[in-house]
C-alpha cells in the first residue's frame, strides 16, 4: 500500500505543475514540483551532519557500511538541497516527423548524507541505492538519462580520478573525494545543478541477465566522452568512491501528461526517448518494485 500512496502523491503532485513545466514558462520551467519529494522523510534538527556520520563509518565497508547509510538516509538525513528536483527534458521525433517531449525529474546532486550546509556524498552498492529509490519513489537514470542530465546541469566539473588500489572502496577514499569535488566547487552554492564529478549506477536492460551486479557509467569529460562506458562488470554490492547515485522521480511528464517511467519504458513506441536500449519492460522488476503493482512507486 505504502509504494502505491507514493505512487499516487507523486502523480498527483505532478498533474497540477505539468503545465507549467510544458510550456515553456521560464518563472516555472527551471524546477519541478516539491510533491514529488513527499515520501522523503523530514530531516531532524537533531540529525548529525555529514561529518558526523563519516567518523562513525570510517572503519566500514561494504554491506555493513551501506546498512549504517540507509539508516540516515530512511530517517530523511540528507541536504534540504537534494528535495528540489530539476527538470531535463528528452526530445524525440516519431516516424511522422512528430517531435515528442519528456521531463524527467532529477536530484541536482549525488545522494548524501547530512546537512545543506555540512553533507558527505556517499557511494552504495546496487542494493542499497535501489532501497533508497523504491523508500522516496524514484529510480535510477538510464544511461540516455545520463547523458541528458549532464548536457543540462548547470555546473560541469572535471572528474577527479583517484590513485586506484583497494583503498578505491574505503571510507576514507570517500571522504577524500568529497573534498576534492567541493574544492573544484569552491564558491558554488549547495543544490547547484552540478554533474561530471562522479560516474552513475544506472538502470540497465543488461542486469536482467548480470543478476547480482551493478550497472555504472558515465564521468563525462566532454559531452560525449565519459570516461566509463556502460559496464556490468562488479557485484551489486560493490561501491567505490568514484560512484554516485543519482535519483530521479518515477513521475515523468510525457507531452504535457503524468506517466511512471516504468509505464514509458516497457512501451515500444515511446521507451526510445528515455533509453538507448529500446524498451526494458522488466525495468521496475531490476529495481525491485513488485510487477504486480500496476502504479508501484513504479
């Protein structure tokens, strides 16, 4: 019941503002709908910052530390900043020469933990970022999605990579990252639509048949030069510090109406302005989202 509540508030919330995300309306068009971030629990004014939270993971690893992160993140322990979703929209033309739109929804950053003013992006295995997406109605990107998000976001950084080695996958590494990033930021302003400075876990027709790893690509350079290609190759519960996941509502506006992603996606006359794969009709399944729900949280 909870999934489909999330479901109907998102598209609820949605069907009031998809006006004037369509047309055009600059005072409108730069932010999506607060609603849609409904079932993202308010963060506590006693919540530790993310500081705070590296210090108590700081010997973690793995399952163990995605479990400690889940919990922050299940009792709304994440910046104010990642509630205000900005629109990218998807373009595509029918064989009638139509031209058909889709915005999607999507965080302005990583998923992190803490505070607006004191927060640690922080890296999950695939089964602890599809958890947080199924809890706050959202999903992962598609590569295609990806792609559209960097050409869109405002702030473009350079990605940092990192001496490689075992230590990739160490809090530390973590910590390190996030402080490189927010030195190539320095003067920015928290929530600025940023991209470039981590590579995606992504939603993937190839995971239905790689059960039990991740998807991840991106760390672009250039527009249409990420220096990861689309790779399967890890476990699900594989994460190092060059990964991020960045969620997108499940609620997308497909010329001027509300549909679920999930719906778009697995419809072969439509799936092509959301994927490069064709349709991934399975695509609420790879997240975890019960088949059976016809508007699961979808």
């Amino acid at each position: 019941m909870r999934i489909v509540a999330v479901a109907f508030v998102a598209a609820s919330a949605l069907m009031g503002a998809a006006g004037s995300l369509h047309d055009g309306n600059r005072e409108n068009s730069d932010r999506c709908p607060s609603g849609l971030t409904r079932a993202v629990p308010p963060r506590s004014d006693d919540a530790p910052g993310g500081a705070e939270i590296m210090g108590r993971i700081w010997d973690l690893r793995g399952l163990e530390r995605d479990d400690a992160i889940l919990v922050e993140l299940s009792r709304g322990n994440l910046p104010q900043f990642l509630r205000e979703l900005k629109p990218v929209r998807l373009t595509i033309d029918d064989h009638r020469g139509t031209r058909h739109e889709a915005i999607i929804c999507v965080m302005p950053d990583y998923l992190a933990v803490g505070s607006d003013d004191d927060f640690i992006r922080v890296p999950m295995g695939f089964e602890a970022a599809t958890s947080v997406a199924r809890r706050f109605g959202f999903t992962l990107p598609t590569r295609k999605m990806v792609d559209a998000i960097y050409q869109q976001s405002v702030v473009r950084l350079e990605p940092r990579p990192m001496k490689p080695g075992p230590q990739m996958v160490s809090t530390q590494y973590f910590f390190a990252h996030n402080e490189a990033i927010e030195n190539q930021r320095a003067g920015g302003e928290p929530g600025e639509f940023v991209s470039g400075h981590k590579k995606d876990l992504i939603l993937t027709k190839r995971l239905l048949t790689r059960r039990g790893h991740v998807a991840i690509y991106g760390w672009h350079q250039r527009r249409d030069h990420p220096i990861q290609p689309l790779s399967t190759f890890h476990g699900a519960r594989y994460a190092d510090y060059s990964h991020g996941v960045r969620l997108v509502s499940t609620t997308v506006v497909y010329d001027g109406d509300p549909r679920q992603v999930y719906e778009l996606l697995r419809d072969p006359k439509v799936a092509s302005i959301l994927t490069h794969e064709g349709t991934i009709k399975d695509a609420a399944k790879i997240m975890g989202v019960d088949p059976r729900t016809k508007r699961a949280g979808d």
